[in-house]
C-alpha cells in the first residue's frame, strides 16, 4: 500500500568522549524526537500506532551503530532504522584516541493512505 509522508524532524546527537557512535545516534533521534509535540492524530482519523516512522542516521563509521538501540529511542509507530556514512569525527588534540562522534538523524512518518 502507498505511504505519505506527513512530518520529517531533524537532530543531532553528540558523544563528546568515547567514540560511540550508537549513543551518538540514540541522541540524535532523541534529539529530533523533544522538538514535536504531534496534535494532529484525532483530527486526521489516525493512531500513534499506525506511524510508519523510518529513522535515518549519519555517522562516519554506519556499522558500529546498533540499529534496534536506536530504534528503541522512538516510542511509537513501526520503526525501521537506516545508517548511512556522514556526520563528523572530531579527534582530541591532547587524548589519542578520543574522540567525538556528531551524528545527524532524520525522523519520517508517513501514514498507508
């Protein structure tokens, strides 16, 4: 069935040290998550449950993200949960090693129609 999408929410999540990128993400997603306050559900016929909310993640290293960690971070809805290369390593100039992990997150919910 045919999905619209009805809110797209960005965020940004940050471990500033240890390099985790999945608290990172997780902070990200939480991130987007406390900027909406979704009013529309009765008025539009429609439930929290039936969001089909799909998570995008931006990190510099995907596959040392865990997906259902992230996912957990949403509430509501059937989660799926993409990874993708970006965001931002910053190293420490004074700690080998240390690093700060910026991941960017967005938050898409459609309805089936």
């Amino acid at each position: 069935m045919e999905k619209t999408r009805w809110i797209t929410e960005m965020g940004m999540g940050v471990d500033v040290h240890g390099g985790d990128y999945t608290k990172a993400a997780r902070r990200a997603v939480s991130d987007a998550l406390r900027h909406s306050s979704l009013n529309f559900f009765e008025a539009a016929g429609k439930t929290r449950d039936q969001m089909h909310v799909e998570v995008r993640i931006a990190v510099e290293q995907p596959s040392h993200v865990d997906v259902d960690a992230v996912a957990a971070e949403v509430p509501y809805g059937t989660v799926t949960v993409a990874v993708q290369m970006g965001g931002l390593d910053v190293e420490s100039p004074r700690a080998e090693g240390d690093v700060m992990v910026i991941a960017n997150a967005a938050i898409l919910v459609s309805f089936e129609d």
